[in-house]
C-alpha cells in the first residue's frame, strides 16, 4: 500500500472508506479499491486537506502513466 497515501488519508479512509477496507482485507487490488473509494470523496470535497493533497498527487501520477488505466492498456497493446 501506498505509504505517503496511507500516512495521509488514514483518518479519511476510516472514515470514508470502511466498508471497502472490512470487504476486501485479503484483496490484492484493495489499494486501488480504496484509491477509487478516496478519488470519490476528492471529488465531493470532502477530504481532509492533508489528504486532498496527496491525492492530487496520486491522481496525476496516474494521469500520466497508461500503465495505470486499465482501459487504455488493452487499447494500445498492439501500439
């Protein structure tokens, strides 16, 4: 799991995200479950600041790797 995710938005997750956490203990996706869980309330605002900060972080690392979109792997696989 990311550590400077965690260290940041442990309260937010606990508060927030819970349920995705108490489901899924044993999942090897859980981090990018809680990511979408922590991408959700981003949106709504309703992030501490300290985690609303590493999330932008978060979220531009992704927008600039295609290795993290899933969608756009299977589309340019052949490219």
């Amino acid at each position: 799991f990311n550590k400077a995710l965690h260290s940041a938005c442990h309260q937010d997750i606990a508060d927030h995200c819970d349920k995705v956490v108490h489901n899924e203990p044993d999942n090897t996706e859980l981090e990018g479950k809680v990511i979408k869980c922590l991408r959700i309330q981003f949106r709504a605002g309703k992030l501490r600041t300290r985690c609303m900060k590493q999330m932008t972080i978060v979220l531009k690392q992704a927008a600039r790797n295609y290795r993290l979109n899933p969608l756009l792997v299977a589309m340019c696989t052949h490219e």
